[in-house]
C-alpha cells in the first residue's frame, strides 16, 4: 500500500488534482460539516426550531440527564441494539459458513438469502407488522400457545423483540455476503489438512475459519452496531415507538422532538452526547476486538 | 464492510499436490442435509414474501385466520386501487428519478474525487482531505438533521435535485474509501506513459483511470442504487412538496387511515417493492459478486 505513490518525481502536484477536489470539499463542508457545527451550536440554545432563542448555556445537556424520556431512549436503543448485533452476527456466520459448504443450488439459495437487502425496510416492516399483530396470534390460538395469543408488538415489554426480528431479518442479507466473501479468503487446503489430522468441524471453526475471517469478524460487529443504534424506519413501520414510548430510539426522538415538539435546541444537545456515545463506542470495540483477534 | 483481505488468508493458488482420491471425491460430494438445513432457513426469507402476495390478492373479508390461507379468487382490482391511490406513476418517477440521478452523479464525481485523493495520498493536504471525509463516517445522521432541513429549504434544495445531492455528498465518505484503496492498487506506469505522450490529468482520468474503475463502479453504483431507492429519513424530512413522493414515503398513506384496508395497502407494497426485485430476479449473480466485491477491497 505504501510504496505504490512514488512522489510524482519531485514535481508539484498538479494544478489539476486540486480542481478536482475542491468543489466536493466546498460541497461537503455546505452539506455536512456547516450543519453539524451549526447543531453543535444550536445545542447551547433554547431554539424551538422557528422564532426568538437565547443562549442558554449547558442546561440542555444537563436536562438531558433528568429527562425520563430521553433515558428511556437510550435504554432501549443499546439494549435493541446489543440484542440485534449479537444476533444477526452469529446468524449470519452459521448461514454464511453453510453456504460455503458442500451444497447445492448455492448460488441460488445466496440469492435468496441477499433479499432482505434490497427492500425497503420500511415497507417489509409494515408486512412484519400484519405478521405480528394478526397471524402469530392467529397460529398460536390454534396451537394454544398461551403466550403469544396476544400481539408482542401492542405489550410494552415484548414490542422491542418484534423490532429485533424485523432488523435482524434484513441485516443478515448483507452480513451474510460479508462473512461469505471472508470464507472464500480461505483455501481448502487448510480444511483437508486439518481433516487429514482428525481435527472436529467444531476445532476447525475455532482453529481455522474464526482466527481467518477475524477482520470480516471485526468490521461486522462495529458497523452493526453503529447502525443499529441509529434505528429508525424499522420503528416507524412496527410500532412508531409505541406502546407508550417503549420502543422509542434516539433517533425517533430527535426526529419527533426537533421537528414536531418545538425541541430544536434541546434535541440537537441530545444529538451531540449520541455523537460522542457512537464515536467512543466504535473506538472502544475496533480497540477490543483488533486486541483480541490478534492474541489468536 | 471494508475488510483488508489481505490480513487474512491470502489466497493459496498454488496446486497442493495430488491429493489422496477419497479425500476429492468426499470433498465434491454434495452434502443433501446440509442443502435441506438452508433450503428451511431461506424459508424465513421467503414467508413474509408470500404473506405479502397472499393478502394482496384477498378480499378484506377473507382476512381472518392467520392470513397464511390463500386467496379465493385472486383479486387483482386491489393493484389497480392501490396504483391510484398512493399515484403509483407518479411516486415511481420520482423514485427513478432521484436514484438514476444520484447513481450517475456519484459514480462520476466521487471518482474522480478519490482518484485525485489516491494518486496524492503523500501530501498533506490531500491526506487530509482523506482523513477529513473519512471521519463523517463516524457522525450519526441526525445531528446534523435538523440543521440540513433549514439548509436545504433556505437554498431551494427541498426537492428531488436536493435529494441527488444529498445522496452524492452523504456516500462521499464511505465510496472514497472503497475507491482510493482499488485506485491505488493500479500500477502507476499507465498514466505514466500516457503523461509523456502528453496527455492532461483529465485526460488520462476520463481515458484510463475511469474505464480500469469498472468493477468497484459497478460496486459503488449498487449500493447507492439500493440506498437512494429505499431510503426513508431524508426524504421524509427534505421533500416539502407532496407531488415530490417518493415510493417508501407513499406508503404513508395507509398508515393514518382508520380502517385500513389490508389488501390494498399490500397490492401496493408489492408495487413499490416489485421494480427493484424485477431487477434483482435478472442481476442476481452480479449484485450479490458486486457488494462482495466491495468488502474485501
């Protein structure tokens, strides 16, 4: 990687390179960076969004930290999102490495598995929706499972469930093609060697698959997780953060606080802390998980 | 998604020796119970599918039961509803619009963007950019939501062009980086020649550069495709007109109706689902090699 740009000769670069970049640095700084400074700088306002603000220095952040709403935010989004990563991570293996396996139709059967990746996940959230409310209830009334007679999604303790299935359901199609893209890194030759020395199916995962698609291993579960924690489409389709605020993400209650309730300010601070939270918890698990895969 | 195969196993091409003749003939036989393990699992896939065509096609007094039933009698005037109501023609162009749109804007500026990043990576100033654009990939959306929303109304951006827009500036951050690793991996000697048979930069970009991008532009083009085809957040928030809808925001409609009527909003969930799954059906093999491309890059 490193040694492929030769310093173009001692020459200057180029007047051209840079015409080349300046208009998309101009453009992203106008669509990116000026918004983001500018909610960092609304964060420290009473704005509502429309008319008159005032500074009002940090107590936003620290009214944050009071408010059961937005706490009850974040539970919910770490705990849906930690469930969703682990989930559709050991899912997506298991189907990945079976799809590598000795078996037939595999390109169809990849084929079909990719599918959830190219729908609109709000759209298959409102099948999912239907799925929940009417026909799981419907099967278990007939097979008299207790339990689920009643939809997850309308009680407050299982709704977060039904959004963890409707997630998981579409992430696998891509986590899937990742892991399987890893296994192919992989020569067979290693497997029939370890064969060949009598190691188990389950000794050659742990000696030979894992330790080798470790990168793929890492880059899954970082962005997962990040993109689990900024749910949203799958929550306007299943339950619109119902019932009560149960299943209300962040990002739902930046949206609806920012927009609709007149919270422009104190939303945009509550935008700031997720910043920070997302950004220190992908450091914090590239951090983990390098260390851990290099120790193999 | 960005994997460095490389750290991984490099591939072994080289041939390993005749190996003992059961040991192939164990490695090429099928294994049926494994094919019948995922040919269930792929079932999870395709049940919500069916679910969908099933009530699409009922009456909404068949809808009792647990909606796995067929239908008596396909009920196709539930498509011709559902096209009139959320104006199918109309959400569909503009869908079209904005991807076709955003796919040709992205593939040509973020490019060259990269190209121009990949070939300078030892200068300051264009590893900074690098880093500069790496680092948005870190900011969640909506912190600068809100703030993009005013932007865009102020400018006249609220509309499909702002949505192209968008689109092109928000995957900067990621295609760069699939882009500037692929680029780099061309040996320099092509435009080396070029360059003393005097062609410009521009030239040589456009001639040389841009046609050796074919694989991770076809990559960068599936995944914006996919992104702006179905993307809900930013045109929720970015669209102020109603005629500018597009199709995953159409589908409101039947969300604030009191008696929804099931059949027709899933007629209409099939439409807006069918174009790209039409698509998928013919380029199966190619998307799916496409986005794997993308990950060990």
């Amino acid at each position: 990687m490193s040694t492929l740009t030769r310093p173009n000769v001692g020459r200057k670069t180029p007047r051209v390179f840079y015409f080349m970049v300046l208009p998309a640095l101009v453009i992203f700084a106008v669509f990116h960076t000026v918004p983001l400074l500018s909610g960092i700088y609304f964060s420290f306002t009473n704005y509502a969004g429309y008319g008159e603000w005032s500074f009002v220095g940090l107590s936003n952040y620290i009214n944050l930290f009071r408010d059961d709403r937005i706490l009850n935010a974040y539970g919910f989004t770490f705990l849906f999102a930690i469930v969703s990563t682990v989930a559709v991570n050991v899912i997506s293996l298991a189907v990945a490495i079976a799809l590598n396996g000795r078996i037939k139709f595999k390109t169809g059967f990849r084929g079909i598995f990719f599918i959830p990746n190219i729908l609109s996940i709000l759209i298959v959230g409102y099948v999912f929706n239907y799925l929940f409310s009417n026909s799981v209830p419907a099967i278990a009334q007939a097979l008299g499972i207790n339990a689920l007679t009643t939809s997850i999604l309308a009680d407050a303790d299982t709704a977060w469930i039904g959004v963890v299935i409707l997630s998981v359901w579409q992430a696998a199609a891509f986590n899937i093609i990742i892991y399987l893209a890893g296994l192919q890194t992989i020569g067979g030759e290693l497997y029939e060697a370890a064969s060949l020395d009598g190691a188990s199916s389950w000794r050659q995962f742990r000696s030979i698959t894992f330790p080798l698609i470790g990168a793929f291993f890492t880059i899954n579960m970082v962005l997962s997780l990040k993109n689990f924690l900024q749910v949203f489409d799958q929550i306007v389709s299943l339950t619109a953060g119902g019932p009560g605020t149960s299943t209300e993400s962040i990002s739902l209650l930046i949206y609806r606080g920012g927009f609709e309730g007149g919270e422009y300010g104190y939303q945009t601070a509550n935008a700031v802390i997720y910043l920070i939270v997302i950004i220190a918890i992908s450091f914090v698990q590239l951090r983990i998980l390098q260390r851990r895969e290099a120790s193999f | 998604m960005t994997a460095t195969a490389e750290s991984a196993a490099p591939r072994t091409s080289a041939p390993s020796g005749p190996a003992p003749k059961a040991l192939r003939r164990d490695r090429t036989k099928i294994n049926w119970w494994l094919t019948a393990l995922v040919a269930a699992c792929s079932l999870t896939v395709l049940i919500p599918l069916y679910l969908a065509v099933v009530t699409a096609l009922k009456t909404p007094d068949q809808l009792g039961g647990t909606g796995f039933e067929l239908p008596i009698g396909a009920r196709w005037e539930n498509f011709a509803e559902a096209w009139t109501t959320v104006k199918f023609p109309r959400a569909l162009l503009n869908t079209a619009l904005v991807t076709v749109g955003a796919v040709l804007l992205t593939l040509l500026t973020n490019s060259m963007v990269a190209y121009a990043i990949a070939r300078n990576l030892h200068r300051r100033f264009f590893k900074g950019l690098y880093l500069y654009f790496i680092a948005a990939l870190f900011v969640p959306f909506p912190i600068i939501l809100l703030s993009v929303v005013k932007e865009t109304a102020i400018l006249g951006l609220d509309n499909q062009l702002g949505l192209i827009l968008l689109y092109t500036v928000y995957g900067l951050s990621f295609n760069i980086f699939v882009y500037v690793a692929y680029i780099r991996s061309i040996p320099l000697e092509l435009e080396e020649a070029a360059l003393t048979d005097g062609a410009s930069t521009w030239t040589i970009f456009w001639r040389i550069i841009f046609p050796l991008l074919g694989p991770m532009n076809a990559t960068v083009g599936i995944l914006t495709c996919l992104w702006a085809w179905n993307d809900f957040l930013l045109p929720l928030v970015i669209l102020s007109d109603p005629a500018a809808q597009t199709l995953p925001l159409a589908q409101f409609i039947f969300q604030g109706q009191f008696n929804t009527n099931y059949p027709v909003a899933f007629a209409s969930y099939l439409l807006a689902l069918a174009p790209l799954l039409l698509v998928y059906l013919f380029a199966q093999r190619w998307v799916v090699s496409g986005v794997m491309r993308g990950s060990t890059k």
